[in-house]
C-alpha cells in the first residue's frame, strides 16, 4: 500500500520535526516546509499531497490564507487541511471552519485525539 503523504507547514522548526516524526512513526509520508509561499511552490510541483497540516499564525501568510489560496485551485481545493495554533480565538476557528479546514488541532496537540483524526481521514490506511 502507498503511504499517504502529509504536507507540514509551521514556521516553528522544533514543530515541524516533532510532526515529521510522529507522523513518520505511524507509517505516513511527511515533508515540511516553514511558511505558506513553500508550501505553494511544493505543491506546484508535487500536488499529489494527500493531507495538510497548517500553523495558523506564520509570519508571512496565515494558515486561513493558505487554505483560501487553495480553494482557488480545483487540483489543490480537494486536500484535506487541519490547523494547528497555540493562539487561536473562536473567531479565528469559525472562519477556518468556513473556508473548509476539516479539523483545527490547538497547540500543544493531544496526539491520542490527532491519531483519531488521522484515521477518521485515511481509513483505508493502517494507523496506529
């Protein structure tokens, strides 16, 4: 079977390995980059991204931005998007909610309830 592969987006690099290896250790693909104009490029030559892990709040662009900018491409509006923050309020939740986020993940994240998610969204695959 293929391993799913998840793309991480966080601007945080003590982040972005811990989630490389947690996911790495279920079985999954990772790669990371550290901000949203990464994550475009990567995806412009490699769109075959099953799940995207976002940092709602990132220097240069937000998480919210990011998702907005992939609706505007049918090719990208079909990957799944959960976000991270240790910063979010509910407004900033209801709106990823509205843009399509399919789960928002607060920082630091329970990785009992992340595992769950991960098996909601790939079903077919072996996590565990």
């Amino acid at each position: 079977m293929t391993k799913k592969k998840i793309l991480v987006i966080d601007d945080d690099q003590d982040i972005l390995l811990e989630l490389q290896e947690f996911l790495s250790s279920l079985g999954l693909a990772c790669e990371c980059v550290g901000n949203v104009s990464d994550a475009l490029e990567h995806l412009a030559k490699d769109p075959a991204v099953d799940l995207i892990i976002t940092d709602l709040r990132m220097p240069e662009q937000s998480g919210l931005r990011l998702i907005q900018q992939l609706n505007e491409h049918a090719e990208h509006a079909r990957i799944p998007v959960i976000v991270t923050s240790g910063h979010a309020d509910v407004d900033d939740v209801i709106a990823l909610f509205r843009y399509g986020a399919v789960d928002f993940l607060p920082k630091p994240i329970y990785y009992q309830h992340f595992i769950g998610l991960l098996q909601r969204i790939f079903p077919d695959q072996q996590i565990s």
